[in-house]
C-alpha cells in the first residue's frame, strides 16, 4: 500500500497532529507544508519530507499529488480554508471547532455536501482513554440512562496557552466557551446521546482583564509556553486584545430531556476536567483525566458519602500527546480517507457542540438570557450521518 500524501495548513500549536500523520512507509506522508510565518516553515520543515514549502495555502491545493489535508489554522480562518480545500478536491482534517459562528459552520457543511469531499473534525476527546471509559460505563447500562452531565473545567494554564495570543480575542475565537469548551460540550452530547437546544450562561473577565498587555505587533516572549507562571495574577506580556471572558458557568437542555452544566475558570492552581454523569441508577465520576488515573461508579444505596464508590475502573495506558488522543484520531482520519463510512467523531456533532457554545456566549454577554440553539437542515444531518453519503 503506497503512502497517502498529506498536506498541512498551519504549524502552530498543534503541530504534534502533523507528526502523529507522519508515517513514512507505515501508511501516510506529509509531503506540503503551509504556514503564513515564513521562520515558522524553516524551522519545522526538518521534522518532515516535504516536498513543498509555501506560505500560501493556495499553492499547496494545487498540487494533485497530494490525498488530504489536516487544517490547523487560528480559528476565524476554518471556513475560508476548509471550503478552499474541498472545492479543490481534497479531504479535509478541520481542527476544532469547526468554526466561530454557527452559520459558519453550517457553510463548511453544505460545501463539503456540494462537492462531494470528505470532512473530518478534529473533537480528539473523543479518542481520549478517559471518555471512551466514561462512554464504555454508560453504554453498558452500569448507571442507567443519563439523566444530568455536569462538567468542571479547570484551567491552570489559561494565561499561558490562551490569553498570550489570538486566543484572547472575541473576533478570533467568538469566546472560550466556544473556543476551549468545544470539546467538552461534544463530549456531553457524547456521553448523554442527545444534543443541546436551549441554553444559557453567565461569566466575566475577572483575572485577566488588567493585567500588562504586550504592545500590537510585538511578539510573544522566548519561553512563552515553556515558563508558566503563578500565581496567575503575575502574568505579564499578554496579548495586546484581550476580551474573552476567564470564567464561566453555562446551563443546557438536550433535546432527549438531560440537564447539563458545564463550569470553566482560570484562577485554579491545577489542569483538569471533572466529569459527573448521573443516571437513573447511579452516577460515575471521573478523578484525573489521563492513562492511569480512575473514574468510579456509585450505583447502591441510599447512603451517606463513600468516597470509594462501589466500582472503580482505570483508564487505560496510553502513549503520546493528549493522553494518546492524537495518534489515534489521526489513525481513524487516514483510515476514513482510504474507506469513508461513519466515524466515532462527527462533524454534525462539531456543528452542535459550536452551536451550544456559540449561543452560551450570546446568553453571556446578554446578562444570561436563554437563547434556543438554531436547528441543523434535517437532509444535511442525515448526509452525515450515513457517513457522507447521498441517498440512492
């Protein structure tokens, strides 16, 4: 079997998928590789056997030697580069979220319907240890339906990864709720088997509003993600835009009666999600997120509280970035280029998890107002969901 010949789209932070791809004689190749930083192409292009070095990603879609494209570009750029790359025939591997806006999001669906492309989103959660466990608990009836989902997001990092670069600007990312909960509002529709149709939320920039802002043009600081800093008050040299909100507490109702919250804050001192999910029987709860780290079952009682629970399962061990998420999203993506069919992440889900996080922000910054989720175009769900496929 040759090696299908991929094209990247942007080498900044999550560079790691492109080497994940990157598997000479082992099924896969990065051949292209694109990005508007000139310094940034010469340093990466090392790690790679490109054929092709451009800062204009026109260039690199012209190329008919290449089968697929991974798209790692800031945010506000998804819907004019994934539409780009499938008019011009290629698949596509979209990080998330699929886009800032819902009607943006629907655009890069119905394009990738009209030309026939395969689109992949990027939700590499779903491919983490400790969600598929979760995911694996429920399915087995261990706690019974779903009936609630609340999520705790702790962010110890979020002056380092978020608030030092275009992240930190509402036209770039519409907000964190958007941005960063993508994952975890997909994960809760995931998990409860429903999507969101109404929510709302409150939040505000509490810790990073005022602090010292680096000047428009300057560029982040040598060691800008290798020197973290705490407490997080003293940070300094952030982004010269900084007006996504730091913390935020969002409410959903699904559309098969689950009840959801999900809760971001930046202030923490640690990095982790907390996931509880309680069913008609019982509940689960996961401590840590990572291989090697546990989520627990309650499912007897009434009692009081039992910290041990009374079932304890691992996450399994795993290797590489994001808790081995990476290598194995990248793996399903190549596989669903050579094959199609239906995948476990889902670019209808990609659009929901942006359309909950889009009308929380909206609720947000309109003193929590609830605010209805716009309904997907019945007939393009569907064409996703029989895995890209028209009806015969």
């Amino acid at each position: 079997m040759n090696d299908m010949r991929i094209g990247v789209i942007g080498l900044g932070l999550r560079t790691s998928l492109a080497l994940a791809a990157h598997r000479p004689g082992k099924g896969s190749v990065v051949a292209a590789l694109c990005d508007s930083d000139p310094a940034v192409l010469k340093r990466q292009a090392g790690r790679f056997q490109t054929e092709l070095l451009t800062e204009h990603h026109h260039e690199l879609l012209g190329r008919d030697d290449l089968d697929a494209v991974i798209v790692m570009t800031p945010d506000d750029t998804h819907e004019r580069i994934a539409v780009d790359c499938l008019e011009a025939g290629k698949a596509v591997y979209l990080e998330k979220p699929l886009a800032i806006t819902v009607e943006s999001a629907d655009r890069i669906l119905r394009a990738a319907r009209r030309t026939g492309t395969r689109l992949y989103v990027g939700h590499n959660m779903r491919h983490m240890g400790v969600v598929r466990l979760m995911r694996d608990i429920i399915r087995k009836g261990v706690i019974g339906e779903p009936k609630t989902v609340w999520v705790r997001h702790f962010v110890s990092y979020g002056g380092d990864y978020y608030f030092k670069d275009w992240h930190a600007d509402r036209t770039r990312t519409t907000g964190l709720l958007l941005q960063k909960a993508a994952h975890d509002l997909d994960v809760i529709h995931w998990l409860a088997g429903g999507y969101t149709t109404r929510v709302n939320a409150f939040g505000d920039l509490m810790l990073y509003g005022d602090l010292p802002r680096r000047d428009p043009g300057t560029p982040r600081p040598d060691g800008w993600l290798q020197d973290y800093t705490w407490p997080p008050s003293g940070h300094r040299d952030l982004h010269h835009v900084v007006d996504v909100e730091d913390v935020s507490v969002m409410n959903m109702r699904l559309d098969n009666g689950v009840i959801a919250a999900y809760q971001q804050c930046h202030f923490t001192p640690d990095y982790v999600r907390n996931y509880t999910v309680i069913g008609a029987e019982g509940r689960l709860e996961n401590f840590g997120d990572g291989p090697g780290d546990t989520v627990k079952v309650w499912n007897t009682g009434p009692t009081g509280y039992r910290g041990d629970g009374d079932i304890t399962y691992k996450v399994p061990a795993a290797q590489g970035t994001h808790g081995g998420a990476d290598a194995e999203i990248v793996t399903e993506f190549l596989g669903f280029v050579r094959d199609g069919g239906v995948t476990d992440t889902s670019p209808v889900a990609a659009r929901m998890s942006v359309a909950a996080g889009y009308m929380a922000t909206m609720s947000l910054r309109n003193g929590g107002m609830p605010y209805d989720v716009p309904d997907l175009d019945p007939e393009l769900a569907a064409y996703f969901d029989r895995g890209q496929v028209e009806p015969e």
